[in-house]
C-alpha cells in the first residue's frame, strides 16, 4: 500500500526544499550564464592568452565529475583558508559548471555570426562593445537558445547533488522524509515530480524570454 | 581637391602580392567605376579606403586624413566613408528604421527624435519609407540594399564605397538599385564601385578604372575607356562581359 498522505506533515520541509533548489537555480542560470558569455566573447575574439585561459577552464570542468568540482570547493578549499557554507560552495560550483558548458554552447552562436555583419558595424563606426551588444549578441543567442536553456535545465536537475553537502534542497528534503517515515516510494515520486513541474516551469520562462528578445522572427 | 588619394599602395596576403602599387586620385563628386576579372584586386583596394584590410606600402588619404586599420582610426574613418556590401549585412534583429538609427544615436550621439527624422527621410530617398517599421527578412533583396544606402547615407559620409552591390540580386532588382546609385551620383555624392554593371559604369560613372594582376591597368572618362580600350586586357576583358 501506498501512503502520500504520511508526507503532507512534511509540506514545509518539502516547501522550503523547493524554495532553496529555485533560489539557487534562479541564480546560478543567471550568473552561468554571464559567465560563459564573457569567457565565449574571449574565446572567440580575445587574444591567444586569453583564449587559453578561457580553453583550460571549459575542458577542466567538462572533463570532471560535478559532484568532484563541489566537493572540491566545499572540502578542498578550506585546506587554503576558503571555508565556504554549503550554500555559497554549491552557488559557485553550480555557476562554474553552468559557465562552462555554456562558454561552449555560446561561442558556437558567435561564430555563426557573419564577418559581414561585424564589419557592417565597424564601417558605420561602431567600437567593439557596440558591437557585440547591438549587433552580435540576440542574433547569436537566437542561434543557440534552445541548446542554452536544455543545458540551464540540466544544471538545475542536476543541483540534486548538492544534497551531498547538505544543502536542504529538494533531493535533501527526499532524503530526510524517507529516513523519517520510510515512505521512500512516495517521497522520491513526489520528489520527481517537483522536479519535473519546475523543468517544465523553466521551459516556459525561457520560451517567454526567447518569444520577447527574439520577436523579431515572428512578428511582421 | 582630391578626395582620396592612394599613393603606391601595396598589399599581400602572406606571399600573394594582391596590390602592386596602387596610384589613384579621386576628386569630389567623382563616380568611378572600377572594373576587372575576379582576383584583380578590386575589392581589395576598395577595402583598404576605409582601413577593413591593412596595406603593406605606399599611403592612402581620405579627406586628407591618413587611412589605417587602427580600430580607432576605422571608426573616425567611418564618419566620412560609407560602404556597402554585396550581401547588404542589415542587422536581422533590427527593424529597417532602427538599422538605420543605430549609428547616428550611438555613434554620432544624435537624440532619438533627430535619428528618427535623418532615418525617414534616408528611407525616403531610396524610396522605401513606407517599410520603416519592417524587419529586413521581409523586404526582396533588391529592397534590403536600398536599406543598407540609406544606412550608409544617414551617417552622411563624403564617400561612398560600393562592393559588388547588385552581384547578389535576381537581376530583376538591380535596376532598383541602380536607380537609387544615379540618383546619387546626380545629386553629386562622390562614389567609388566595384561593379560589373557595364552600362551603368558608361552612363552614370564619370571615370573608369580597369584593374588587372593587382595594377591599374588602364583609366580614363568612361564613355571614352569603354568604347575605345586601349590595353588588350581591357579588350578581351569587355569581350567577355558584354
């Protein structure tokens, strides 16, 4: 037999799990995303120091284990005097992670842009900022947008880790209502199902998002 | 006075020796035709005018100004040389009137009102002020490169460079273009074009340069050069476009 309603005297712990895990996706997507749009522009138009910086940095964290990047940051760094709290390690291991997978989604929107295009700007007398900003950017995430946010999705879903240094998120919330009550089943479906709703809650707000800076494909 | 002067320029690509020594002198108000097989040069010199592609020797001036890659350089240069493309480069996310905004507000400062007002009457002379409000992927191609002069035009260059513009049209619309050009032309904005429009060069150009192996192989007033070619390149090269 099944028993959902043993969890309903744990709602809040499961509420405030939820808040934590979209605070924290909130966030992350937000700064991840900066993040890699800065280390794309280096590496597509920055100098050969800077493009390698920015290469060690994307091929370090695509080629490790996420749940080895926190626990890193939360019980490495303190040996060289950084004590994080769960909360701030897992913000910036979620961001560095998020920042380099979209470096690469991102700068593959950037060369998709035309030489044409930058040296339109350039002849109309547009410095280098400008045109990134006015000319290069929504054209260039346009390209990449659906490849960008499957991957903000990711990194949300894959938050789950950060349970692992106690961070009371959803996944933590799970863990702690079955060890209580033993209702495994129903917790981690309830669980799910929180994660899926917030997946599909993030989707929306990305296609909101893309349908206004990218209207120019549709209207008319 | 000269306009733009070139004085000995030369340009390689690595090995390939590209511009062997370039003299040329245009005055204001001048519509110069520059003609030549594919390879000649001739976009290439017409990129170095406005400092997109480094010269290696000799010297370039524009409104006596000394032309040069250098991004700050580039960008006062722009001020006073326009240019437009083959594939008309409009910015896709901007709607037309905004293409044409976007440099006199973030460039030349001006306010928004006075942008908007510069942008309508540009519009306006390339016949296409009813479509200000339009996204370029609406407009034929023959419409986007009106657009792309009136862009040019807003920034009120004193030359206008002119690369190929009606290469990459269905043939049906470069008359529209050319249209536009000789309305220019006779309102006597000075134009430098690469071209391969035969009769435009004859009827609306004032001079003719024939480039040929990265030189100036031949000039001269257009009707005369093109009629009555001296070197036997510029013949066989009128043989094969007419």
């Amino acid at each position: 037999m099944l028993y959902f309603s043993d969890l309903l005297q744990y709602s809040d712990v499961f509420l405030s799990a939820l808040k934590t895990t979209v605070e924290l996706t909130v966030l992350t997507t937000i700064l991840g995303v900066v993040l890699g749009t800065v280390c794309a522009t280096v590496r597509q138009y920055g100098n050969r120091a800077g493009q390698r910086v920015v290469s060690v940095y994307v091929e370090l964290i695509r080629n490790t284990p996420f749940i080895v990047q926190l626990f890193f940051i939360f019980f490495g760094l303190p040996a060289i005097g950084m004590m994080l709290s769960p909360w701030e390690a897992s913000m910036i291991a979620l961001t560095i992670n998020l920042g380099a997978y979209s470096t690469e989604i991102i700068r593959a929107g950037l060369a998709s842009i035309s030489k044409g295009q930058i040296e339109a700007a350039k002849v109309l007398g547009l410095n280098f900022r400008q045109t990134l900003t006015r000319v290069i950017f929504i054209p260039a995430f346009e390209k990449i947008y659906p490849a960008l946010t499957s991957q903000c999705i990711i990194v949300m879903l894959g938050s789950a880790v950060i349970s692992q240094i106690s961070v009371q998120d959803l996944t933590y919330a799970a863990n702690l209502v079955q060890s209580r009550n033993f209702r495994a089943f129903e917790s981690y479906l309830v669980t799910a199902l929180l994660y899926l709703g917030l997946s599909i809650l993030l989707r929306f707000a990305f296609n909101a998002l893309g349908k206004r800076l990218f209207a120019y494909r549709t209207s008319n | 006075m000269s306009l733009v002067n070139l004085h000995q320029v030369h340009k390689y690509y690595g090995d390939h020796h590209v511009l062997k020594g370039i003299d040329l002198d245009i005055k204001a108000g001048e519509v110069v035709s520059i003609i030549g097989k594919s390879g000649s040069g001739k976009s290439t010199l017409l990129r170095c005018i406005n400092g997109l592609e480094q010269y290696q020797e000799g010297g370039i001036t524009v409104d006596g100004k000394e032309v040069t890659t250098e991004d700050i350089q580039v960008r006062r240069l722009a001020l006073s040389v326009g240019m437009i493309f083959q594939n008309f480069n409009l910015f896709p996310h901007m709607t037309v009137g905004e293409n044409v905004m976007l440099a006199p507000t973030i460039v030349l400062k001006k306010s928004k009102a006075e942008a908007e007002a510069t942008a309508r009457a540009m519009l306006e002379k390339v016949g296409l002020a009813e479509k200000f409000d339009s996204f370029p992927e609406k407009l034929s191609g023959g419409q986007q490169q009106r657009v792309a002069i009136a862009r040019a035009l807003a920034m009120s260059p004193k030359v206008l460079l002119c690369d190929e513009i009606t290469s990459a049209l269905d043939p049906e619309l470069v008359g529209e273009v050319l249209k536009v050009l000789e309305q220019l032309a006779k309102e006597g904005i000075t134009l430098v074009l690469v071209t391969h429009e035969m009769n435009f060069a004859r009827d609306v150009g004032s001079r003719v340069v024939f480039m040929h192996q990265g030189k100036v192989w031949e000039q001269g007033d257009s009707k005369t050069i093109l009629s009555n070619p001296q070197t036997d390149e510029l013949k066989q090269f009128m043989g094969a476009v007419l």
